[in-house]
C-alpha cells in the first residue's frame, strides 16, 4: 500500500491577548487613552490577520491566533480576518524549568500548531502591523525546503517578530532575558547550540511605544524609507485617523 505525503502546510500563529481597556498596548498610554489603545491594539490584530491571509493566497500558509488566557475567545469576535482560527497558548503543561515567563507561551503554540500535523510553523508578533507581506511568503518557502532550520524575523529593538520552525526545540526558549535587546542575539545563540541552520529575514520594527508609534504614523502616510514594500494596514490607518493619533502625538513632541 502506497502513503501519500500531504501538501506542505505552514501555520503562522499570531501570539496575542484579546484587546481590552487598560490591558492593550499599555506602553503607548500616553498618549493614547486605555481606550484607544486597545482600539489599535484590535486594528493591529485585523491587520496582521489579513497579512496573514493575503500572503495564503499564493502561499501554503494557515493563519492562527495563539492567544492566552484561556476563557478570553469571545473578545476576539470581529477583531480577526476571515478564516483566523484561535489556538489556546497560556504556557500551561510540562515544561523545562529553564523555559519561564513569554517563553512558555511560545514554546506552547508552536507544540500545539505542529501537533495539528503541519510541517513547520511560525510565531509571529501582533505589533508590526505593516510587516511586508512578501516576508511571510519567504518564511514559508524557507521552511519548505529539505532539512531542519529556523527562520528568525529580527526586530529593530533586539527582539524577534517571527520565529519559525519544524521542531518545537525547547532550547531555543530556554533561559532568554524575554523584553529585551537580548532576546534574537541569545535565541541565535541557542540555535547554533542545537547545529540547526538559522534563515534570517530582513529585520523590522515592532509598534510598543511612542517612538515606534509615530514611525507608523509616517509610513502609513506614504513615508517610509525602507526598500521592502509595507502591508497597507487598513484597519490599522483607519483607526489612527478615526482617532486623530498623529493630532495626539503632535501634542506631546
């Protein structure tokens, strides 16, 4: 009897919590409201959702939302693009004491996607709501190939805003100093350890405070010096006009 192999899969889990007032995008308050910046913090979600789904249309690419706690699924009604599936990763269940904190949140939605019988998946952060859609597409063509490896998107702040893998190798989240510049230089590090080849992506930048803000503002008003094409960000331009951030910001330069 002949098995046939399925057509290769990738996930590319979007870790998140619900937006909620006074629980979103806390760091950007001021000179948001707790209000607003949950209101972008669901824009944010919209957007890279629907990256996510454009980038499926001509890539073997499904589309999750890793979000955590558990209990908190109704708040993502009307916030996710079409066909957004939700994945529960609170870090919850048996894991190395070495892997603590975001980590844990990590390492489970890669264990949850890849036991759902995809061939690779990829983390990817909710606060890069511009990402260009061609870095999704190259994360899962890198994937594709024979061999194990990780793909690491570097943000501009010495994070990460994509890992993606075959393997859920829990070294790659052991003992990393999560919420600071150390974190794509120590899961490098943890990558070489493990004699994985790593594919690194172009880096880009993570929206998380008043400077990154206002960089977004620009370039979702046609100004932006990168070489890479931005996603366009609809829902996320929307609500920084409906909103008047750029007033916002104005007033506290």
């Amino acid at each position: 009897m002949v098995t046939l192999r399925q057509p290769y899969r990738c996930a590319i889990a979007v870790m998140a919590k619900a937006p909620q007032s006074g629980h979103s995008k806390t760091r950007l308050v001021p000179p948001l409201d707790p209000e607003s910046a949950a209101a972008l913090s669901a824009a944010f979600l919209r957007d890279t959702t629907g990256n996510i789904a454009l980038a499926a249309q001509d890539a073997p690419l499904v589309g999750y939302v890793a979000y955590a706690p558990a209990g908190t699924e109704k708040l993502f009604d009307g916030t996710l693009a079409p066909g957004t599936r939700l994945l529960l990763a609170d870090g919850s269940g048996p894991m190395s004491s070495r892997v603590q904190q975001l980590g844990r949140s990590l390492l489970h939605a890669l264990q949850a996607t890849l036991s759902l019988g995809f061939h690779a998946a990829c983390l990817l952060s909710a606060d890069s709501p511009t990402l260009p859609t061609q870095l999704l597409r190259r994360a899962a063509a890198s994937l594709a190939a024979p061999g194990d490896r990780i793909v690491l998107g570097p943000a501009e702040d010495g994070g990460y805003y994509l890992l993606g893998t075959k393997v859920p190798h829990a070294h790659l989240f052991e003992d990393i100093d999560w919420s600071t510049e150390k974190v794509a230089a120590q899961t490098r590090a943890r990558a070489r350890a493990l004699g994985v080849e790593i594919v690194e992506l172009p880096s880009w930048y993570d929206v998380d405070d008043q400077a990154s803000l206002r960089r977004l503002v620009a370039e979702l008003a046609g100004r932006s010096d990168r070489g890479l094409a931005p996603y366009a960000a609809r829902a996320t331009a929307d609500c920084v006009r409906r909103l008047n951030i750029a007033d916002r910001l104005a007033a506290v330069a």
